[in-house]
C-alpha cells in the first residue's frame, strides 16, 4: 500500500466543516423565517419582507468583500473568532424589538458577522486540504454547506408551526456559541512565506475578485437569483395552496436528492468534465420550478423539491468546484470568496427584486418564469464557460448533452 496518499479527514478539516455547517444552517434556518416574523409582527409588506430576507446577504458580501483582502493582516483564527463573537452578539440583537427599521439594520449587520466568519472558514478550508486532494476536500467541505441548506430551512418551517420566534433566536444563538467553542481547538498552520502580500496591496478589482472565476461566478449569480425565489417564498406560496405541513419536509427532500447523487455527480465531473453535470442540471432545476408551479398536493410539492435539489444543488458544488480549478492555487482562497460572493448576491438581491414582481404574478406565475428563465441560462452558460471546457478538454465530446 503506498503512504502517499495525504489524510483529509483530520480533526482540523472536521472542525471548519462543523462551524460552516452551523453557521449555514442559522443563515437558511432565519432566511426562510424571517419574511414571515417581518409581515406577523410589523406588518411589512411583501418587498419589505424581501428586503428583510435579502439585506442580510447584502450584509454578508460587504464582509465578505472587507474582510477577503485582511485576513491575512489579521489572522485567519483571529478573524473566524471575531466573526463568530460579532455574530453571536447580532444574534442576540434579535429579541430587541424597535421595529422594521432596526430589524433591517440587525439582519445588515448580523450578515456582515457571517461574511466575515465564514470567509475565514472558506480562506482556513484551503490552506488545511492537502494540495493533492483539493477537488476532493472541498466537494466534502461544500457538502457541510449542502447539507445545512436543507436542515435549515427545514428545522425553520417547522419551529415556525411548532414554537414562537423568540425559540427561533434562542436555538440560533445556542448554535452560535457551539460554533464558537468548536472552533476553540481548531489548529491553524503558519501561512506559506511564498503566499505574497503583494498581491493584497492597492485596490485593483483582482484583489477582491479572482478574474478567472468570474464566468462561471456569473452564472452562480443567475441560478442562486431563481432558488432565491423558493427558499424566501416556498412558506407564503404552501400557505396559499393550502401544503404548509408539507413545506416542511420540501427540503428534507431537497437534501435527499443533493445527498444521493452528490458522489456520483462529483466522480462523473472529474472524469468528464463539468459540462456533464451542468447542462442536465440546468434541465432538471428548470423542470423542478415549472412543476413547483403546478402544486396542488403534496407529492407535487416534494417531487419539484427532489428536482430542485438534484438541480441548483449539483450545480452549487459544481460551479464552485469550476471556479477553484479554474485559479492558480495561491489565488484558491479569493476564488472561493468570489464565487460566494455571487452566490449571495443572487440569493440576497433575489428577494427584494422578486418583492416587486410578485404582486403582479402571483407565486405560481413567479415559479413559471423563473422556471423559463432557469432553462435560458443554458445558452450563457455555454458561452461563458461550456464550450470553453469543451475546447480545453478536445478527449470530451460532450455528444450526450
């Protein structure tokens, strides 16, 4: 047996992917919560209720963006602690009730908090995976993520049937502080010297973004924008058609799907590319939302949940996992930062536009659109990343697209 073959799963590796499961699933356990608190308990109207949802994300980006270009200056243990403190203390800011106005600053400010806790955790991910693993490691790290983007919204559907809000924050907060004892015995090895900080220096764009990842990071933005219409909406659209017992196990369902072909899915992209994974995926997630439009019962309602997950989830991990490859490795960490930072553009900028339109639509009509536009994506991403793969991988016909 050869010796070469470096550990992935030391306790280092177990830690960081705890504390981003954690913080994931308070992010999507509030994000599907939280439009519902604004409207029962202030009245906020629909695009209030979006913006209530997405400023937060607005919030995470702005930290995400401060902090990418500092960590190093400051530590990048230092940094996940900061971040963790801040985001426990804004989490706790939530049982202070001075109306829309200040609901609206905490969730900017709490999202700034999770920006910055979990760049250093993305930034720390990268440095611990053993270099001959990296593809490997971070399909398992963005997994944690996977994972807390269904047990989330899920726990949050279900403590909003079953408790008040003030349970809601409490279990939050209690989840922040485990993230941060956990994080207590996380072991961060020195920065490599050859890591220069140069390249931090002055404000060019390449020292916030990673130009090599932003193709497929567009294409991020665009299909985070269409989920974002099911994780902020999905409570108020199974309350209109009567399945809100059911909406709670729609990203059980969503899980199940990411779970079970997630192996298979990252086996087949190494193999063959991503253009293998991508283009079917962009089919199902379509198919997923034209059918979520259509829900009059709860099989309906569960099916679009498996579609959605084996679609938007495959193409989460498989965009990300473009947007590293793609990057020399000394760059890995501000190409990571930049793929979420498009991801949570689209995920936080989504609701607040999608308020508006709304009005007009209805949620079935929404969901059809979005489906439309899902399918559309297709032909950009083709010309922003999918015949470039094509041409750099001549061995890969893509003929079973």
């Amino acid at each position: 047996m050869t010796h070469s073959r470096p550990k992935l799963w030391t306790k280092d590796f177990i830690v960081v992917s705890s504390v981003n499961f954690f913080l994931t699933l308070i992010f999507y356990l509030l994000m599907v919560t939280i439009a519902v608190y604004a409207v029962n308990e202030f009245d906020a109207s629909t695009s209030e209720a979006g913006l209530v949802t997405g400023i937060f994300i607005i919030g995470t980006l702005i930290g995400r963006l401060v902090i990418g270009r500092m960590i190093d200056s400051i530590g990048r243990k230092r940094t996940l602690f900061i971040g963790l403190l801040f985001f426990i203390a804004t989490t706790l800011l939530y049982f202070a009730n001075f109306g829309i106005s200040f609901l609206l600053f905490n969730r900017f400010i709490h999202g700034i908090a999770l920006g910055m806790a979990s760049t250093a955790t993305g930034t720390i991910v990268a440095q611990i995976i053993p270099a001959t693993r990296k593809g490997e490691g971070i399909g398992y790290y963005s997994m944690s993520a996977s994972l807390a983007t269904a047990i989330g919204p899920f726990i949050g559907l279900y403590m909003s049937q079953h408790t008040t809000f003030k349970m809601i924050f409490s279990f939050c907060v209690a989840l922040g502080v485990i993230c941060f004892i956990i994080s207590l015995f996380l072991n961060v090895p020195k920065l490599d010297r050859s890591v220069s900080t140069d390249e931090i220096k002055g404000f060019k764009l390449s020292t916030f973004i990673e130009p090599k990842a932003l193709p497929i990071a567009i294409i991020t933005l665009v299909i985070a924008f269409c989920y974002s219409s099911v994780l902020s909406f999905i409570n108020f659209y199974a309350m209109e058609i009567n399945l809100v017992n059911t909406a709670s196990f729609f990203f059980i369902v969503y899980s199940i799907a990411v779970l079970l072909s997630r192996p298979f899915t990252g086996r087949i992209m190494d193999l063959k590319g991503a253009n293998f994974i991508m283009y079917p995926a962009f089919i199902i997630f379509g198919a997923g939302m034209l059918l979520l439009s259509t829900a009059s019962n709860s099989l309906t309602l569960l099916l679009a949940g498996a579609l959605i997950g084996l679609g938007f989830g495959n193409m989460q991990s498989c965009t990300q996992a473009v947007a590293v490859k793609l990057t020399p490795p000394h760059r890995m960490g501000l190409a990571t930062s930049t793929f979420f930072i498009f991801l949570d553009a689209g995920l936080g900028f989504g609701p607040y536009l999608l308020g508006f339109v709304i009005p007009m639509t209805g949620y079935s009509t929404l969901y059809v659109i979005i489906g439309i536009v899902v399918l559309m994506t297709t032909i950009l991403y083709y010309f922003m990343h999918g015949k470039k793969e094509r041409t750099a991988k001549p061995e890969i016909d893509a003929s079973s697209v």
